[in-house]
C-alpha cells in the first residue's frame, strides 16, 4: 500500500513552540530522512533547523550554511547534514555537495529545496514556514503518512 499524504498547520508564537516542533521533527527523524524547510529570508528556517539539532542532542553552535552550503553533525544519535541551497544555481550542484551520501549515513535538513529540483528526495517531509507578524509564524507541513505521528495521530 502506498504511503499516504498527510498535512498539518501548527502555529509558532514563540522561540519555544518553534523549539517544540523541532523536539517532535526530531523525535521521528531516521536515516535516509530528507526535511524541506521552505519560506522567505527570515521565516526561520535556520531556527528549525537549530531545533532539531539541539534536540537530537547537538549541544555546539549552529551556524546557518549560507557560505558553506552545508554543514555536517554528528549527535549521539543520527548524523545530520545541514543543506542551505539559496546560492545554488543549477540542480547539478546538489549532486557535488554530497545530498545521496547524506541520506544513506543519516538525514538531511534542507534549506531552500525548491532548488534541489528532481534531486529532492520525494518522501521529504515539508515543513513551510510562513511569516505571520514579527514573532509568529506558521508551518504547514506535508509529507508521508509516517509523519502524522507529528499531530499526535496514532498509525
């Protein structure tokens, strides 16, 4: 059977609600794991991203992947690669910053994925964020039905 879509709207009024979605992505991130974070310059993708590091144990500092494109970890338990793909131009690229080796030795969060084209994998799970005011945001996250589990939905 095939794995069904599902979606989800969570609103973030706060560092900790956005550090709470983080903790829950976290919490059901495997490997081979593909996390689009979509939204303006600014919507906090960066700021996820920090999340669920920090969740997954990463203590260090975070730096966004702007320049380096990406950003490797190791927490105590997954490998994470940190994606930043705003400067990249073509989708070949993807192929030189290593996003296969990433997915097969843990997962990956991937900042600006709409230039990953046919690279992103198609069981990412999406997660867009969306500027509301000053301090709030939206995600609206789709992806597989495994990650229903996010809601608090039971498979």
């Amino acid at each position: 059977m095939k794995d069904a879509p599902f979606s989800l709207e969570i609103p973030l009024s706060s560092p900790a609600e956005t550090a709470a979605l983080g903790a829950r992505i976290a919490a059901l991130l495997a490997p081979g794991d593909a996390v689009a974070l979509e939204g303006d310059l600014g919507a906090g993708k960066t700021t996820l991203s920090r999340a669920i590091l920090e969740a997954l144990g990463f203590r260090e500092t975070v730096p966004s992947p702007t320049f380096t494109l990406v950003q490797r970890y190791e927490t105590p338990r997954l490998a994470v690669a940190h994606f930043d793909l705003y400067r990249v131009e073509r989708e070949e690229e993807i192929d030189e910053l290593g996003l296969d080796e990433a997915l097969t030795e843990g997962a990956a969060l991937i900042e600006w994925p709409e230039r990953a084209g046919s690279r992103l994998p198609p069981d990412a799970l999406h997660v867009q964020l969306v500027l509301v005011d000053e301090t709030s945001r939206r995600a609206r996250i789709s992806g597989p039905q495994r990650w229903a589990k996010l809601a608090g939905a039971q498979n």
